[in-house]
C-alpha cells in the first residue's frame, strides 16, 4: 500500500518535487492544477505552463487533473480538449453549475471524472446527492469534499482533503475513532488514554507513555503536527481497506510530506 498524496501545482516548488521523486515508491501521488488556490490568489495558472511542468517530473504522478477555469465551464471544456490533443490524459473536472449532460460527454473519454466545486459552497451536499445518481456506478473523484457518512454510502472511486491539518491549526488532536476521525482537545484525549488500552497502545507507539506525554504533545506543535498526521494516515488506511476509497490527503510542503512518509511506514508496521 501506498501514501495517497496530493498536491497543487502552485506549491510544487523543488523541494516537495524532490521529495515525492525520492519516496516515489511509497506514494501514490496526485497532482492537482491548483486553479481554485490561483483563482483565490488572483494569479491564473497558464495551460502551457501546466502542461510543460507535468512534461518536466521526474516521476510518473499517479494521475493529474486538467486546468479548470473557475466559473467558465466553456474555458475548462477547451483546455480539457487541448490537453487530450497535446496527448495528455488528465482527469476531467465537472464543475457545479455545468449542464448534467457534460458528464457523459467527460465519460467517454475518461475512466475517472472529478467533480468540483465542493469545497465550502453552500448546499454541497445536496449537490453531491444530486450529482451521484447521475454518475451511477462510474469512477468518480470528489474533490476537496471528505465527509464519512458520505464516503461510507457512495463509496467514491477517490476523494481529497485538506480539513485535517484543521485540528493542529487550532491546537485540537486528531484522533481514529472507530470509522471515522474527529477533533478533540486535551482533555478527552487525557480521558481516552486513561479508560482505553487499545488507545494507549496506540499513543505508545507514537512515544507517548504517559497522560503527561499529551500535555507536552499539545504545547509542541512540530509534534502536534506529527500527532495529526499519524492518525489521519491511519484513518486513511482505513478507509482504504475497509471501503476501498482512495483517500488523498493534500499536502503544501516538503517538510510535511517528508513526515507524512515516515508515519505512513510507522502506522502500517504497527497496525
């Protein structure tokens, strides 16, 4: 098995390319445009540039999306169809608001289609409802959208998202409970690793030994951070084995994916 890594083109700077290609084994790496972060920025991604960066990796991604063009469902239309004639085979992007009958038409030259404009819209999840009975039993990829229920019943060929370095952001734990992962402060996780020996296994074999181990953990963010993504890799294992959902978990940096790579190693040599 490997890490399910994604990462826009704007942050792909040396580094984090250098990272990936030197643990290419390990990771299962997708590459997004990076239009919506550009678009939000104000500094639209050029397709020439896109397409000459993902010609120049050292490294094969495990897939790539188009270039979308935020709120131009034409524009993306025609950079999908220029990239297939440049001989490229990137995931197509449905985006909410396009006629439903795009999606058919992306199906028939794609295994996979994406479906965007789900991150912090109102009434995305009515959207997806909606949006899956069109896709039937077809390979879909939510993007930036991770909701377990969700997950659980529509059982997404893959999915994204960045909300689980939300936890360390505000100094909260992420923690597997069950099926599913949740935010918790301090004190549950004090109360957690006192009532449950399978938890305290679990914190062991982060070096945690003791309750005091989790005030420490909590005034240290690099450790916090480590923390948080140690449980969502386990998380993402999970869901992996359990639902055959290909989770990715969208990562800015080499330094966190360098660490997302050696938890990744620890969570499977002690699950």
């Amino acid at each position: 098995m490997k890490a399910n890594i994604l990462a826009a083109y704007p942050y792909m700077k040396k580094p984090l390319v250098d990272v990936i290609n030197e643990h290419k084994n390990n990771v299962r790496f997708l590459l997004d445009s990076g239009a919506f972060t550009a678009w939000k920025a104000g500094k639209p991604v050029a397709l020439d540039d896109y397409c000459r960066f993902i010609e120049s990796l050292p490294f094969e991604p495990w897939r790539y999306f188009m270039l979308d063009v935020i709120g131009d469902p034409a524009a993306t239309m025609r950079n999908y169809e220029t990239m297939l004639k440049r001989g490229f085979n990137p995931i197509p992007i449905f985006t909410r608001g396009e006629d439903p009958s795009v999606l058919d038409d992306y199906y028939k030259t794609s295994d996979l289609v994406a479906i965007g404009g789900l991150v912090g819209t109102p009434g995305n999840k009515g959207f997806v409802k909606g949006i899956m009975e069109k896709v039937g039993g077809r390979r879909v990829h939510w993007l930036g959208f991770f909701d377990c229920n969700f997950v659980k019943h529509y059982r997404p060929y893959s999915c994204d998202s960045s909300t689980w370095k939300v936890g360390a952001t505000f100094k909260n734990f992420n923690v597997v409970d069950g099926s599913k992962i949740r935010q918790v402060n301090q004190r549950v996780m004090v109360k957690m690793f006192e009532e449950s020996a399978n938890f305290r296994h679990q914190l062991n074999a982060f070096g945690i030994i003791n309750a005091r181990g989790l005030v420490d953990l909590k005034n240290d963010a690099k450790q916090l951070n480590e923390f948080n993504i140690y449980q969502t890799l386990k998380f993402q294992k999970l869901v992996q084995d359990k639902l055959q959902v290909k989770y990715f978990l969208a990562m800015t940096d080499s330094n966190t994916v360098q660490t997302a790579i050696r938890r990744f190693k620890q969570c499977h040599s002690t699950s």
